[in-house]
C-alpha cells in the first residue's frame, strides 16, 4: 500500500517538553510518523536509560499510526566529537552505541517501521562529523543492533538530499554513498532520498538514486523521508540573490559586530532591502508583499500534489512531507539561514494557551486531501497522453475490487507562472461511477454533467483530482 506521512521536525523532545501531536497528524489523514531520537535524549549517562522521550512519542501512533525514527549517534560522553544535538559523529565505544540501539529497538519494534542510521550523512561537518568509512562502519553496528532484535522494522540508508543531487556523479557526495554502498551493501534495507528543488526533476533524482545502488549491487527500494516546496532550491533567481549577498557579507570577515556570523549578516542584509529583491526570493522572507505571500502559498498546494505523484509513478512506496511543525511553539528566528529552505514548509503551528496544533497554511488542507483519496492504493502510474507532453496525468492504482477511482491532471508550467495560466477546457475520458472534482486548494470545481463519459476538465497548472468518492472528508 502506499503511505503518506509527515516528518515531527528533527528535535522532539530535544529543546523542550515533548508535546502531544499524534491527534493533529491523524486529523491529516497521514499514517506514518518520521521523528528523530538522540543518543543522548535515551542513555544520558552510561548504562543508564531514560526513555521519557521515547515512550511519549510512542504514544502518539498508538492505536491508528507507525513511526520511522531517524537515530543520531549525538553524545557528550560517548562520541568523538561531544554533543547533544549536531553533528553527530563516530562512537568511541561501537559496543555501547550497538548496545543502545539495541535497546531503544526493543523499547519501541512494535510501532516503528522503518530505522533510520543517521540523516543526510555526506552533507559532513553539519549532519555527519565522520568520514564515508566512519559512516560505513556505524551503519554496520547499526544495522546488527536492530537486527538482533525479533520483529525489527526496515533499515534505512541516511537520507541522500540536495547536496548530493544538485552534483555530478563523480563528487564527493555520491562518492560518499559509493563508498557506503561498496563497503557495507547489506547493512540496509531501503534507501531514502529528500526532494526539495523543481518538482519535475523527481524522476531524474530517483534513477540517479537507483543507478548508485546498482552501480554497487545493491537492489534496495527506495523511500521519500523528505519532500516539500516551494523552497529556494527550486528558483535560480533567488538562488543567485542569496549567493550575492552572501558574497558581499563574506567580504566583511568572518565575523561581524558582536560576532555575527556571515550567514546572519546576509540575511539581515537581504531584510535591509527586502523590496528590492525579486519575488522568488521575497517569498521566503517574513513580511514579504501580501501578493507574493499569497503566490508562495498557491505554489505549496500544487507542489502537495505534483510532488507526491512525480515520486510515488516512479514506484516509491512512500512519501514523508517535510514538516508537520515548527520545533517549538513560539520561535522565530528571521535572520537564520536554513529558514530559506523549511521555515514555511510547516503544515501546522501551535496557536492558544496551551498551545494546539491547528492548519497554519493551506497546503494542510490539500494533504490532507491528498492523503485521503491515496487511502488504499497500491500504485501511482503515468497516463501518456501523445503529443500533449505539457500535460501530466495520472491514475491511482488501487486493489481489485476496489469501487475507488483518482486520477490526477495539470498542464506544465514554472511555479510562479503558474498563476497566469489560463484555462484549457481539456477533453478527458471518465468511466467510473460517481464524480467528485476538486483542484490543489481542496476547492469543489463544478463540473458539468458528463456525456458518455465525456469531460472537459479546466485545465491549468493547478493539479485537478477527479474522484469516485468524495475528496473534501476526512477520511
């Protein structure tokens, strides 16, 4: 079946009480949990455990959900560089870090799914403190850990992101996982890759993954832990205005007054003259124009969808958004840099007092869809439509038996064009019993009566769902 899922942010637990979120990611329709565990939050000292954070989160899926649990090897006692958040690195005592694993594994078998050593492991000095042979060597230990343990779930390769798929195949960072997947081939049992730059690139991306395991005999399939946009990794003209001021607060040294480091100076350099930047960027910035604001956001709901469905017709299994939230409620930081890429790529904040998780943008309510009516699929596959390559279609797969139909279509266009596009009323073939049409907003599109299976669907660059059921339920 395939399984939408969120990720609970990279610190649960870590910066403060761990909170409830379980109820709000089900009222999401979503059905897996991707959290993160550090070494240090279970075993603060040696040999002895604490599992307050481990056990709260359990308890958010008990009963309706299962967890992929990304474990960092962060300590200040047990690894070569002393830490309780990144980057982790290599455990001076591999035994002891076996000897954890294996415990939290334990602890938690009956709700986690996938076991995840490490995320983003080549992106070294921020996510990995280690070399690719360090790495190998930890995921090894990893890997007999959790399989010393009856009933474990699947264990999953560190996340290959952006860093390794805006390079060529010969760079250090595919060199990294060629290392890995060359030393310690069957220490994992699915790979996982993060899609945060042009949605249409997503096919690219999986066979570029796909050829790395091949190259080194591995056979693994692969899962998405992380996909979301609009980011700035998907719009070189932001991208060229961020590496401009970067250039320039570089030029002042490394540190500014009070120390400030160079990152934090661009960006307090970009604010200075926020209305001279071009949209793709003012986007990503807090108090950009309403327009721009409203832009970005539309952009979110057609990425919801054009992104899961580019990912799951080339045969992944599942599909993690990245994130259900801020990390704690309350904080906000405008000057940091890595906001650019995920700040508003949350589906939900915290509002009241006490604080609750509710809808912070509308691309909740178009996953939430989406989740929806991919309930009880088996597959995702392209629709070849001839000439028309401007027009993505496709069909949701689902058991024999089945009365449930979805198909999904939208015309080709860059994200910010996408707005201007004009309708096309797009002659499509309908054969199921019952018609439901809503568009990327989780918006009703009326629909006239159809003859013969005849319809014309408003085609834009906004994804149209058609469904045998209704589409605007939870389901």
């Amino acid at each position: 079946m395939l399984t939408m899922g969120v990720v609970r942010g990279i610190s649960y637990g870590l910066f403060g009480p761990p909170e409830d979120f379980g109820a709000a990611a089900r009222d999401l329709n979503a059905r897996l949990i991707r959290a993160y565990v550090y070494w240090h939050q279970v075993e603060p000292t040696p040999g002895e455990y604490d599992w307050t954070v481990v056990d709260r989160l359990l308890a958010q899926v008990g009963g309706w959900g299962r967890l992929w649990v990304t474990v960092c090897s962060s300590s200040p006692w047990a690894t070569r560089t002393a830490t309780t958040f990144l980057p982790p690195s290599p455990p001076l005592d591999p035994e002891a870090y076996g000897r954890f694993v294996a415990a939290l594994v334990d602890r938690a078998r009956q709700h986690v799914e996938y076991w995840q050593c490490e995320n983003e492991p080549s992106n070294t000095g921020l996510l990995w403190a280690g070399s690719a042979e360090e790495y190998a060597s930890l995921l090894e230990t990893f890997a007999a850990a959790v399989r010393s343990v009856p009933g474990a779930g699947h264990i999953v390769l560190g996340g290959i992101g952006y860093d390794a798929l805006s390079t060529e195949a010969d760079s250090e960072q595919w060199e990294f996982f060629d290392t890995v997947c060359s030393t310690v081939p069957d220490a994992f049992d699915v790979a996982d890759v993060h899609l945060y730059d042009d949605p249409r690139r997503i096919p690219a991306h999986v066979a570029a993954i796909r050829d790395l395991l091949t190259r080194n005999a591995c056979d693994q399939p692969l899962v998405v832990g992380e996909f979301g946009g609009p980011t700035i990794l998907g719009f070189p003209e932001a991208e060229h205005a961020l590496q401009t001021a970067m250039l320039s607060a570089l030029s002042g040294g490394p540190d500014g007054p009070g120390g400030e480091s160079p990152d934090r100076r661009a960006m307090r350099a970009l604010y200075d003259r926020l209305e001279g930047l071009p949209p793709e960027l003012q986007q990503f910035l807090d108090g950009c124009p309403p327009e721009v604001a409203s832009r970005r956001d539309r952009i979110a709901c057609r990425e919801v969808v054009t992104r899961a469905l580019f990912a799951l017709a080339e045969g992944v299994p599942l599909a993690c958004w990245w994130d259900l939230a801020p990390e704690v409620p309350g904080y906000s930081d405008p000057y940091n840099m890595l906001g650019l890429v995920s700040a508003r790529l949350a589906l939900l904040d915290f509002r009241g007092d006490p604080p609750e998780l509710v809808d912070a943008q509308p691309a909740a309510a178009t996953f939430r869809m989406l989740a929806a009516a991919l309930r009880g699929a088996i597959a995702v596959e392209r629709i070849t439509l001839g000439d028309r390559g401007d027009v993505h279609a496709f069909t949701v797969v689902f058991p024999d038996g089945s009365d449930k139909a979805v198909q999904v279509l939208w015309r080709d266009a860059g994200a910010f064009e996408g707005d201007a596009d004009a309708r096309e009323a797009f002659e499509w073939q309908w054969v199921h019993d019952g018609l439901h049409v809503a568009n990327a907003f989780a918006e009703a599109v009326p629909m006239p009566a159809w003859n013969h299976g005849r319809l014309a669907v408003p085609l834009t660059a906004t994804p149209i769902l058609l469904s045998s059921t209704p589409l605007l339920t939870v389901g």
